[in-house]
C-alpha cells in the first residue's frame, strides 16, 4: 500500500437514504412496541395482584409436635449405704429435668427387680412429694431408698419407673436410666451390705 496515497473523504451528501440497509435493532413499528408495553403492563399487573392474594390469605398455623423427654441424673452424695434390719439400704438422690416442648406431670416412683423394694429414707431426710409438674427446662430433686434383700440369692440392678398421668383415668410408666446405678446397687451384694459382717 503506497502510504504517500491519500485517501478521499466519502461525501455522505451523496448517499442516496433509500438504499440504507434497514436497522435490525430496532424494535420495530411503533405498533408492536404498544403491543409489547401493553403485555408488560399486564404482567406486572398480575404479579401484584397474585402477591397481594398470597400476603392477604390467613397464614396456617404451624403446629410443633409434643415431644416427651424426661431425663434423671445423680444429685450430691449418691449411693450412701446403711443397715436396716439385717438388710442394706442404699439413698440415691434423682435430679428429673424436662427436656420436652411441653410440662410433664410425675404421679409416682417405682423400683422393681428381684430383691428390690422403695423405702423410705433411713436418714430421715424429706423427699418432695409428688406429683410434679415440670415445665420444660424445669427440673426436680428428690431422694429415694432403695433395699436390698439378702435373702434373695440373684439381685441384678432394679429398674426405677416413673407414671405420668394421661388423663383422670389413665397413666403411663417408663423406665428411666439412673447413672452408675449399677454400682450403687453393687455395694448392697459385698459385706457389709449382704454376705460376711
């Protein structure tokens, strides 16, 4: 390309407007453009009339199924031991706290297992008396005795059941996991509890 060559400016004077390639990013007739904002509108329209049924409409409630969770811990000096009557007692003192989403009624304490029976406490301290209603995240002290009978050759560890009324008439028990029960209850099985005095 010969550099010293100049180039001549177009006249644009020239350019004859009918011969201009039609502009493909317009957006058309003026028609089309109404047709297109009218679609718009509509639109926009019904989105705000479907939010306000949506926002207006009463909201269901949003129901949290009852969830029952008693759980029992050892309270302060537990497993102490005396002789009562030729036969070990053992004080276990229980810390019940609710970890459900609804108050808990306690009606009764139970123990059961061969050898096993519920006494009452042979140091004389008080225990609460039940029922309990425990709020959840509430918790409750109480202290029980537990016997050991020497005469009962085999006396694996008790099993203590709580009731908690469903109505008037009716209750339900359940078995409740005592922390180190087992050895608790061991002490009763070796002198001075049972055997060699």
């Amino acid at each position: 390309m010969d550099a010293s060559r100049e180039i001549d400016p177009i006249d644009w004077s020239t350019v004859d407007a009918a011969e201009v390639e039609p502009d493909l990013i317009s957006g058309g007739s003026t028609g089309s453009r109404r047709a297109w904002a009218a679609v718009l509108i509509g639109g926009v329209l019904l989105g705000a009339v479907g939010m306000h049924f949506l926002d207006a409409r009463p909201s269901a409630a949003v129901s949290t199924p009852s969830v029952l969770d008693v759980r029992v811990s050892l309270g302060a000096m537990a497993g102490t031991m005396t002789v009562v009557a030729g036969d070990p007692v053992v004080s276990i003192p229980l810390v019940f706290t609710n970890f459900g989403n609804q108050p808990v009624t306690l009606s009764e304490i139970g123990v059961s297992g061969p050898g096993a029976s519920l006494v009452a406490d042979p140091g004389g301290r008080p225990s609460q008396m039940l029922p309990w209603t425990l709020a959840p995240g509430a918790s409750v002290d109480t202290l029980i005795a537990v016997r050991s009978d020497c005469s009962v050759a085999v006396r694996p560890p008790p099993q203590i059941t709580v009731e908690m009324p469903l109505s008037a008439d009716t209750s339900t028990g359940f078995s409740v996991a005592v922390p180190d029960l087992d050895r608790i209850w061991g002490q009763t099985l070796v002198a001075p509890g049972c055997g060699l005095r």
